[in-house]
C-alpha cells in the first residue's frame, strides 16, 4: 500500500496498523501523537487501527526542554 507520512510517500505492506509502522519507523508509540486522515488518532487504538491505501499520515514527537 502507498501512504503518506509527514508528506513523504511511502509503499508499506498491507495490513500494517499504526502501532507496527511507528515500530519499523523506530518511533515509540508512547511519545507520539499521530493524525490520520485528519483526524488523531488515540495512543489507545494504535495497535488497533490498520492503515490503507492512500491514507495520510502525521507523525508529531514530543520534546522535553528546559
């Protein structure tokens, strides 16, 4: 499947929810905040939610500072 994340356009295997692809991206799914298609997404159905074809992804890190 092709989607893209933070803009960039990306094939990815099927069937991959959102959790795996933070995984392969090496991400930790506990500081990230993603939006699919608009809409975000709650840490609690990361390992729920399958991407598909077409669909746009962001992927937003938090920062600690001082």
């Amino acid at each position: 499947m092709n989607i893209i994340i933070n803009g960039e356009q990306l094939s990815l295997a099927d069937g991959l929810t959102i959790e795996a692809m933070l995984r392969a991206r090496g991400n930790d799914p506990a500081v990230v905040v993603v939006e699919r298609n608009g809409d975000i997404v709650p840490a609690a159905d990361f390992a729920v939610t399958p991407l598909a074809d077409g669909d746009a992804v962001e992927i937003v890190h938090f920062v600690g500072g001082g």
